[in-house]
C-alpha cells in the first residue's frame, strides 16, 4: 500500500491538484468585489489546495525513503515555508 499512495504519480497528482486549488480558490477570492460569503469560499478552496499541496510535499519527504536525502530535505522545507508563507501569513493579509 506504501508504494502505490506514495508512488511519484500519486505525489506529483497531490502537488498538481492541490496548485489547481489554490489557483481557482484565489480567481474567486480575487474577482469577487463585495460579496463576504464568496470570497470565504474562496479562500476555503485555497486552503484546501494547501492542505493537499503541503500534505503531499511532506508525506513524499518522510516517508519516502528510495529517493535522494537532500530532495527530501527539500520538500520538507518547502512545505514549511509554504505553510508560513503563503498559509499563515495571507490569512492575515486577504482577512
């Protein structure tokens, strides 16, 4: 079961979705002038594209042991500075 939820497709699917989240989730945040609701529904898709972007960044780092240390190291710190970047700071920014 490990090889086949952690395979580099299953990853890379993940990482692809979870940018398409945020993509779209942002175009709604963006294009909505006034409505409150919409623009919460928005940033809710972003999240949601975080959640499986930083998920699938983190879960190949750790758990995948057949690739190279230092790209490991490198998705698990990319995920962080996703998550503090982009996760922690524009909520306070877009609030």
């Amino acid at each position: 079961m490990k090889s086949m939820f952690l395979s580099n497709m299953m990853i890379g699917l993940a990482a692809g979705l979870g940018l398409l989240l945020m993509w779209v989730g942002a175009l709604i945040w963006g294009f909505t002038p006034t409505n409150h609701d919409v623009k919460n529904i928005g940033i809710a898709i972003r999240s949601l594209g975080m959640l499986a972007l930083v998920g699938a960044m983190l879960l190949g780092g750790m758990l995948r042991d057949d690739m190279e240390k230092w790209v490991r190291v490198v998705m698990i710190f990319s995920a962080a500075v996703l998550l503090v970047a982009i996760g922690f700071w524009n909520g306070f920014w877009w609030a």
